[in-house]
C-alpha cells in the first residue's frame, strides 16, 4: 500500500497528466519518419548506424533542441546517440533507451527489399520495424512534439539510443555507468500490448527482469590417429554424448516475484492445461510437474528455468584422420539471481571428466528491478489511454535488452513498449518483419502520457 503522501503526490500527477491524442499530422510526421529510418541498414559491419544517428540529431534540432543537448559517440563502426533535455527541479533524471541497429536482412529472402518501408494490408514492412525503430521513433517523435508544444521538464529527460544491440552490446555496456543516479529506465525494447484474433487488447506486459546471456565452450582433446584404426574413445563422440546427458537433464525450475505474478495472471486467461499448469505452478513454485508441462510450450519455458542448448560444432582436421579435438558452444539464459558459475559447474559435472567447460566472455550477471509505484501510476494511466482497465503483468524476457547493462550499474530499467501487436505478427529476426499501421497513434499517445507524467 502506498504512503499517504505518496498517493497524494502521484494523484496530482496524474490529474495533471495530459489527455490529447496525437493529431493526424503528428502520426503522419511518425510514420514518414518511420519509412526513413528503415532506409537506414544499420547492420553490424555496414557503418550506417553513425549516419542513422546524424539524421534523427537532425530531426530532434529541427524542433527545437540544441546542438549541446545532443551528442553522437562513436565506437567502432557503430555509435550511439545521447539527447539530454535537462529539467527545472532536482528530482532523479529518467532514461529513454532503444536501439537503432537491426539483423541482417537478405533481399533474395524477402518477399519486398527489406530495407524499403512497404504498406500493405494494414500493415507496415521492414527489417527492424519491430525491433526496434518503431519504439526509437516514437520516443524520437514524442520529445519533439513535447518541445514544439512547450513542455518544461521536471527532472532531466535523457535519450539514450545505441548501436549494437543486436551483438556485442558494447555501446550499452560502456554508456549505462554514467546514469547510476537515475531514477529508472525507460526501455523500448521489451514490454508491450498483446492483441488477440480480434484485434482486442488482452493485456500488457511489463518486463521488469531479463535473463543472462552466456556462451560456453565444451572442449574434448585426443591424440587422434588414422580413421582406418578407429577407436572407442573418439573425440567428436565424446562431445556428442556430453550433449545427450546436458540435454537429458533440464534445470531445475525457478521462479521470482515478477513470474510468478506473470504465470497468475496469464493463467486467468489462457484455456486448457497450459492455463492449469500456469495456475499450480504460480501457487507452487516446487510443482516441478506443472513446470514441466509449461516447458513443452516454447513461449514458457524460458519463464520456468535456466535453459542451455548447443548452437555450433566444430571438430576434426582431416576427412580421413580420427578427430584431435571437438568443440560445441552452448548457449544458456540463466535465470536472474543464478550465478553464471554455477551454471558452468553443472555443466561440467554432466559433461565429465573428458571434457572442459568454460566460460570466455561472461555478460554482467542479471538482476529484478523492483516494481516502482511512481512507474505503476504513470503506466496504469498511459495504458489506460489504450484499454480502460487493462491488466498490466510483470514479466522477464528470456532475451536480453540493453536494460542489462544498466540493471548490472544498479538502475531500475522496465520495457515498457508502446507497440501493441497479435502474437502471430511477430516476426521479429525473422522474414516480412512488420507492425499493424494503426500502431502508430497509439504509441506516442503512450509516451507521451508516460513520460509527462514523470517528468512533470
């Protein structure tokens, strides 16, 4: 329950908080911005990601911002963009994180050029358009019309746009220390609205936790020999049995205030024994039975456990040698709280003895952030906007986002996207990425009450 004064305070917020919706022309300017940003490659390797952030510095000074307020870093061939819209009063400065780069895209694949913003059916082509240049508009969009409209900031605003999301996430890692005295994280790229067939809102997530991210190695050596004197001990059969005996023994199930909160209340509306298991397992954390049935689910088990599976091989030096050395990478998101070593001791003690496990480049470990009531108030309201009512669920991703980094430099960092999609038009990754065209207003009329509120 909030404080007395607390609940004062965050009422007049949101008294306060404005209620207009984004006119034609604000969507307009939006969606144009949108179809620019696609024409942008920013994939790893291509240099574009500096040239993307110049135009979207060009856009912001057009409405109003200052050459000072605005700065490009580069690192390496990629770069990130920071806008700091200092407030009047000395409360905590939000941060406003998204990422401007995009996986690769192959022409010959796609059914339209990936990189040309194409309409068609009610919806909105390109790669990158969902993940995640919709959210970095409408962030973009949103200051801009705030500033032409006039709004004074109580707190300082920082836009924190980056370069390498999608890879090394290095912009992310060496940006996020410097905002250890933010009151919270804003992230575009996790959270969001879940439409149903209909096109109905069913509710929205807020991600508030994420996985760790973790690449180990399965290393087996032997002296080898010719291939027409085989023997029992072989390296690449080693490797491949280490493999069976990891993949026979999942790990144990996990939970955390924020799944179980997920697992409860997506069990009020999801049918059938998935439903069911959600339910017991929400109840009962031990209920390994419940967790096993909702791993049979792809969309599940990420939520329920530490997973690890094997993603590349590679072994032997000769067609007509018996192979001196396998390796396998296997690739774990370990539930927050779980140390990346433990994991690793696990999986040498399923491994054996002939085998060595290690660990090259660990990512900063995760962690929760804890559920804010000032976020919660503004968030209940910006949602609202969109569905009266709407159930609004704690969530972690089994992904990584750049909120990583900045949970690892202690900031509370929450995904609270402003896309609102049907789960089969997801095609994040993947072939014909697209958002609904009708997405658009929406979104800035959810940043936009959002981040009023909390920087009034």
């Amino acid at each position: 329950m909030l404080k007395t004064g607390t609940s004062f305070v965050l009422a007049a917020l949101l008294a306060a908080a404005p209620t207009l919706a984004a006119t034609p022309a604000q969507v307009d300017g939006a969606k144009a911005m949108l179809g620019k940003s696609i024409a942008f490659p920013t994939v790893a390797g291509r240099g574009q990601v500096p040239v993307y952030a110049a135009y979207l510095a060009s856009e912001l000074k057009s409405a109003g911002f200052k050459d000072g307020e605005i700065s490009i870093e580069p690192l390496g061939e990629t770069a990130s963009l920071i806008l700091t819209w200092k407030g009047a009063g000395k409360k905590k400065p939000i941060v406003l994180n998204a990422h401007m780069d995009v996986v690769e895209a192959k022409r010959e694949d796609w059914e339209r050029d990936p990189f040309v913003m194409a309409e068609e059916g009610g919806y909105l082509f390109g790669r990158g358009i969902s993940d995640n240049k919709f959210d970095v508009v409408m962030l973009v969009q949103t200051l801009m019309n705030l500033k032409r409209e006039g709004f004074k900031p109580s707190r300082d605003i920082v836009l924190l746009l980056t370069g390498d999301e999608e890879t090394a996430q290095k912009t992310a890692a060496a940006i996020a220390p410097r905002y250890k005295d933010a009151a919270m994280v804003l992230n575009g790229d996790g959270g969001g609205g879940t439409l149903g067939a209909d096109g109905k809102p069913l509710y929205y997530t807020m991600q508030t936790a994420e996985k760790t991210y973790a690449d180990y190695k399965l290393t087996v050596t032997d002296p080898g020999g010719h291939s027409s004197a085989p023997r029992a001990e072989n390296a690449i059969l080693m490797l491949g049995a280490a493999l069976k005996r990891i993949a026979d023994a999942p790990f144990p199930p996990e939970t955390s205030e924020t799944t179980r909160a997920y697992f409860a209340s997506s069990a009020k509306r999801t049918p059938g024994e998935a439903g069911d298991a959600m339910a017991r397992f929400a109840a009962d954390p031990n209920d390994a039975a419940a967790a096993d049935i909702l791993a049979k689910y792809p969309e599940h088990i990420g939520q329920t456990r530490t997973t690890c599976v094997p993603t590349m091989i590679n072994g032997g030096h000769a067609e007509n040698a018996l192979p001196q050395r396998a390796v396998a990478n296997i690739n774990c998101r370990i539930f927050p709280g779980t140390p990346p070593e433990a994991v690793r001791q696990r999986l040498q003690q399923l491994a054996g003895d002939k085998v060595v496990v290690t660990l090259p480049e660990p990512f900063p470990q995760s962690s929760t952030s804890p559920l804010l009531p000032e976020l919660d108030a503004a968030l209940r309201k910006a949602v609202d906007g969109r569905a009266k009512g709407l159930s609004i669920i704690p969530s972690m991703s089994a992904g990584t986002t750049d909120s990583l980094f900045f949970r690892a430099s202690g900031i509370p960092s929450y995904g609270v996207s402003g896309l609102f999609m049907k789960p089969d038009d997801e095609y994040a990754h993947g072939l014909n990425e697209r958002v609904p065209v009708d997405a658009i207003g929406p979104a800035l009329d959810h940043y936009r009450t959002l981040i009023s509120i909390l920087a009034r």
